[in-house]
C-alpha cells in the first residue's frame, strides 16, 4: 500500500494588510519588518469568519482537484491555534459545511509545526485501516483573533490563511512520504503562548484587563531555537533516507521569517533558489502556512514526478519536524 497527495487546496481572506496599513495601527515602519522578516503584506479575515470557513473553503479546493466528493472522505484533521471554540473541534465543523458525513474528524494541536505532525498521522492511521481510502489534512489560522494590535513586536508578523492536503491510499508500495523527523520540548512553552483562557488560568475579567488572551513571544528565544531545531530535524531525515541536499527541488520551511529560512538553508547547504517563500505576502500563518506553499508549488507546476520536497517547521510547545516528500 503506499499514499499519494491526490489533491491540495488553500484560502486566502481578500483584505490585504500592507506594512503602511500597519504604521497607522503602531509604531512601526515598512523599512523595519522588511528588513527584521521578509514580511510586505498579510490577509486578514472579516470579524465575522472563523478559521473553519477558511479550512472548508481550502479542503474544497483540494477535493476538486482530487475529483472526489466529501462524502468520500474516510478522515478529516484540522491543526490550528484558533479553533472556532475550545469545544467541539474546528474539524467537526468543518464536517458540517462541507457535508463529510462519512469521515472521523479531530483537531491536532501543534502550533506552527500542526501540518507535518498531522501528515504524520494521517499517513499512519491510512496504512493501519484497509478499510480507508481518502484522509484530509487541514492546517487552518485565524491569527489575526489572538494578535494584540497594540504589541508591534507580534502583530506584524501574522495573517490569516488556511490550506488543505488531501492524502490518498494507492494499491502499489509507492509512498510519497519517505521519511520524517518530529519533535518537542515542552521545557519551552512559555516562549510562545496564550496564558489564559484554559484550566491552568480561566477566563475571567482579570485576563482580559490583563490582555492574556493575546499571544505573547519571546521572538529572539524563538529564533535560535528554531534555527536548531529545524537544521537537526532536516538533517537527520535526509540521512535517514540517503538523500543529499543538492537533490532538493524545495525546502519548503514554516514561513516565520526569511532570515530564519535563510539562515536555516545556508546551514543545510540548500542553494537559496531552492527555498520557497511567500512570507513576503502572506506573513506567518501558523499551521497553514507550509500547505500554502505546497498548493502554489502544485498549482504552479512547480514540481514534476520524483522530485523532492522538504518540509520543515518549528512553533509553540516547542515542536518541530521534518518530512521528505517524493512527488
Ligand atoms: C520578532 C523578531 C522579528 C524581532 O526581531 P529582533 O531583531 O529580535 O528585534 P528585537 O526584539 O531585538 O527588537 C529590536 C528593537 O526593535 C523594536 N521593535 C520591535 N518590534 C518592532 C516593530 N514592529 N517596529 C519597529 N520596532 C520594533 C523593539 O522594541 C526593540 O527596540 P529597543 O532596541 O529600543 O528595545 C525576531 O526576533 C524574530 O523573527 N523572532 C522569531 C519569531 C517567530 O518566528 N515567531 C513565530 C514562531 S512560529
């Protein structure tokens, strides 16, 4: 038995935050987020949608380039930091409004590194159950409901977005998924967090004076510690499965930062044409992001059958990972 990705989807919201749309919000400047990371503009959701819009719309896409119906779905996953609510999961309601009525849903919580552990999970639970056949993988965010638009040092690093990969069991052994390296440590959670709103410290009027339920960061904690931890996740994959690095057509990085990703690739010794990136249009949109990248490399004709692909991420928990593709 092997998987393949039959379909991929995203959904971007139409309004564009520019960084001058920015510099009437805080104090801030285009020149300084252009320099500190990359970012030029970000998408930004109406109030009134929720992350599971942004997630139907990204897995119907993906379904109709897989040219399958929802009903066809064995098991759907949503990865995501803004659920819709704390309960019922997003990936239930996204059931409802693309009518999956055959699938088992869950959300997975990994922050920024959601896409590949759900890949991982995904691949896992298809080739353990003969009986299922379709998996939808969905990394959704709507950042832009846990920014504090007055913290310059977080808000202009974040959009909204969402992306889907639609993963499908072949009857040949060929596996896309060749090979993968996840990891965590939660000795580090408090670096990139959201203090209130769960059991340890519960909604109450105290939290939100206090604005706990915005994310706070400790930006440069994170950047050396996802520098690290995405080169070591990368390496140990690409040994693992006796691939070189000039064989990579893309590493396809969380898109937190191009000075992360830059630096990340010149330590892995991956030329910087064969690093994709859009954080310049879209920011850091948590879980959805590599799927972004992978959708506009597929709708983009960007790779042919038997290149590499290598995804990798690092976010709140920490955790991070690696996952080599053979497309
Ligand atoms: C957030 C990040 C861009 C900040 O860059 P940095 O070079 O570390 O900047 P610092 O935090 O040291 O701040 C430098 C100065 O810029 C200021 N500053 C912060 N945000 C600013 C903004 N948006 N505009 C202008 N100035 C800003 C700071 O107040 C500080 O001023 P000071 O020197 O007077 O105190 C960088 O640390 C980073 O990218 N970290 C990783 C974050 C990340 O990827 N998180 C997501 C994980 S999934």
């Amino acid at each position: 038995m092997g998987i393949r990705i039959a379909g991929t989807g995203s959904y971007l919201p139409e309004k564009v935050l520019t960084n001058s749309d920015l510099e009437k919000i805080v104090e801030t400047t285009d020149e300084w987020i252009c320099t500190r990371t990359g970012i030029k503009e970000r998408r930004i959701a109406e109030a009134n949608v929720p992350t599971s819009d942004l997630a139907a719309k990204a897995a119907e896409a993906a379904l109709a380039m897989a040219g399958i119906g929802a009903e066809q779905l064995n098991a759907m996953s949503v990865a995501s930091i803004t659920q819709d609510k704390i309960f019922p999961s997003t990936a239930c309601i996204v059931q409802r409004k693309i009518k999956a009525s055959n699938a088992f849903c869950f959300d997975l919580q990994a922050a920024c590194s959601g896409l590949l552990y759900s890949l991982e999970v995904a691949k896992s639970i298809l080739l353990t159950h003969p009986e299922y056949k379709y998996f939808m993988v969905i990394g959704a965010e709507k950042l832009s409901s846990i920014v504090d638009w007055q913290d310059r040092s977080t808000c202009v690093l974040f959009g909204d977005g969402a992306a889907a990969i639609l993963l499908e069991k072949t009857e040949d052994d060929e596996n896309c998924f060749i090979g993968s390296k996840l990891g965590s440590d939660g000795n580090y959670a408090d670096i990139l967090q959201i203090q209130a709103g769960g059991s340890d410290t519960p909604a109450s009027h105290e939290t939100v004076d206090k604005k706990m339920h915005f994310m706070k960061m400790d930006g440069q904690a994170v950047f050396k510690l996802a520098v690290n931890a995405m080169v070591g996740a990368c390496r140990e994959t690409m040994e693992k499965c006796g691939v070189h690095p000039s064989q990579i057509k893309w590493l396809v990085p969380h898109q937190a930062n191009y000075r992360i990703l830059k630096t990340v690739a010149a330590k892995l010794d991956i030329s910087e044409e064969n690093v994709y990136m859009n954080v310049h249009k879209f920011g850091n949109t948590s879980a959805a992001s590599i799927g972004l990248c992978i959708d506009e490399i597929v709708r983009g004709g960007k790779i042919q059958k038997g290149e590499y692909m290598l995804l990798t991420a690092f976010g709140g928990g920490l955790t991070w990972g690696a996952t080599l593709v053979k497309w």
